[in-house]
C-alpha cells in the first residue's frame, strides 16, 4: 500500500478535500522553522483573506518526540483592537524520502495525518476572537475529538483516496480492487475493539462515581465486576491492568475515558450527514465548519451538534461503520 500513498499526492488529496468542503484556499508561504523539513502554510478563506497559518512537520528524526499531534502556536483573539490570526504545528513521525524517492506513507499514517489536521482545522477555522473559547479552548472534552475523527472517515472513500494516489514507480492510482479489500478488511475485530473500550469506560465511570477507597472491593475487584458484564475475553487473574492504565491518572481523562467512544458517536453521526448528501458536497462542509469548527467553546458542544444535525447524536451510524449494523 505504501507505494501508492507518496507525501505530496497525500497532502495535494488533503487540501483539495478540505478546500473543497470550507472553501478555503491552503498555498506555501514562507516563515522560519526549527528544522529544514517543515514547511509551512497559508490558509485562506475564499476572497483572499487570511484565515491562519500552519506548520508541517512530518518526518522521524532523532531526539523528537514519538507519535502525532497537533498544537497551537499561537490562537485566534482580539489584541489592542485587532484580530490576531491563529497559528498550528502539525506533527508526526512518518519516514522521510529514501534515495530521492518521496516519502511513502501506509493507510494508517494517512488516517494519523487526517485526525492530526482535523485538530488543527477546529483551532484554525474559529471565527471566536476570545481566547478562553476560541479554536479548540474551551470545547468540552468529550467533543474535542469530533473533528479530528471525523476527518478520518474521508480516508475510506474511493472517490476522495483515488484522487490522493500515484505509485511510487508508475505514477497509476491506487487499483480499485486493491481499494476494495481495504475497506473489507477496515472491521476485522470491530466488536472485540467496541467491547473492550467500553470495559475501559465503565471501569473509569464507576472509578470515580461509586467505588469507595478502603473499602471492602480493590480496583481490580470493581474491573473484574465490569467485565463479567461486558468483556468476551476475560485476562488471567494475576493480570494488573489498572496499575498501568495511566490515561485516567497521568494522561488527563480521569472520569473521561468514556468521550473516546462518545467523540466517535458524534463523528459517525456527522458524518452520516455527508454520506447523505454527497461526500464531497460543500453545502454540507459549510454547515459543519459553521456550526462546529467555527464556533470553538464558545457554546455546548451538544448545541452545536445538534444544530449542524438537525437532531441529537444517534449511535446507529457508529455501528454501522463498524459492521455491526446493516447499511
């Protein structure tokens, strides 16, 4: 798959899809970097104006730290009178050009980069100038993964990853057929993955709501309860799982474990609008850059939902991303 995914077919398919649903205008432009590698960007609203700016950074180098993530360098807020534009880095440790051969990328770094631009599309399209709600600041948060995930779900469309292909050597586009058996493949283990991040969940729920320290139970004596309930695969009993689930004690989601899932609900839901309408229709991406990724924290993030949707959240179109429903 790799062959078919090179840097700049993937980033020119990127910010053709995001040009296209915000009628954004996304061009180089030159500013000082910390590294050769990183590039940056102009981001434009259709007339020109500036909208903010945005720094890549893509590839693995020593002595950057591991993973992907989008941060800001500077937010959107009004200053003596003035708006000052936002600013994001967005960066991953992708492998870099080999051989002066471009980056090669697999599906899954394609699906990191989009989540990663989805975070920084939140920060940078807000149009609140108050720093405390603007961009991703004040965005409840087990909402603040809905337009990172929600970018996702375009990297499993023909008609958008067709257009962000080119083998390394031939220059052809991804085969259809080749297409085909990635998304057959996309919910291998769907329902083992759901259940087992609802037993995270839940354990981290009744953590915090109902389980009394000193008490008669240990942790582990509520994790084992959860999983009888929940769980297919139950670990042996000298397992000491929650010893190490540092997401709830030193990653911030103490009692928020659950808006993992929930972020994923609310992305599905979203996107059914598009799957609805028409992937690439711009009518739709006006309504979500409106009423979702403009508004920032500047509202509850159920009312913005609810007014992009037309209706609350519903779960059927997580389940049936996932397989587990009919389409």
């Amino acid at each position: 798959m790799k062959q078919y995914f090179p840097e700049h077919k993937v980033l020119e398919g990127m910010f053709r899809l995001v040009q296209t649903l915000y009628g954004i205008r996304i061009e180089p432009d030159r500013a000082e970097t910390w590294h050769p590698d990183v590039r940056f960007f102009r981001i434009a609203d259709a007339d020109g104006a500036l909208v903010g700016h945005l720094y890549v950074d893509l590839y693995a180098r020593e002595t950057k730290r591991g993973g992907a993530w989008m941060d800001e360098a500077m937010a959107r807020r009004r200053r003596h009178g003035a708006v000052q534009p936002p600013a994001a880095y967005l960066v991953c440790n992708f492998p870099g050009p080999v051989n002066g051969k471009p980056a090669l990328f697999t599906h899954d770094d394609v699906l990191t980069l989009f989540h990663e631009f989805g975070h920084g599309l939140h920060h940078l399209l807000t149009r609140v100038d108050y720093l405390g709600a603007s961009g991703i600041h004040g965005v409840e948060w087990d909402a603040v993964e809905l337009p990172s995930q929600f970018m996702e779900n375009f990297c499993w469309e023909w008609e958008v990853l067709e257009h962000m292909t080119a083998h390394a050597d031939t220059g052809a586009p991804l085969p259809r057929e080749l297409f085909d058996k990635l998304v057959a493949a996309k919910n291998f283990q769907a329902g083992m993955q759901m259940v087992r991040q609802l037993e995270f969940a839940l354990f981290d729920m009744r953590l915090h709501h109902d389980f009394a320290p000193g008490g008669a139970r240990t942790p582990l004596d509520l994790l084992d309860e959860v999983r009888r309930k929940v769980a297919v695969v139950v670990p042996p009993a000298y397992n000491r799982f929650p010893n190490g689930f540092s997401h709830i004690f030193g990653g911030g989601y103490a009692a928020g474990y659950y808006s993992y899932k929930w972020a994923e609900v609310l992305s599905a839901d979203a996107y059914s609008l598009f799957e609805e309408r028409g992937v690439l229709d711009p009518a739709s991406g006006r309504r979500f850059r409106d009423e979702i990724l403009a508004v920032g924290g500047s509202r509850p993030a159920m009312e913005s939902f609810t007014l992009f949707r037309g209706r609350a959240p519903e779960v059927d179109a997580l389940l049936r991303h996932n397989g587990m429903m009919s389409a």
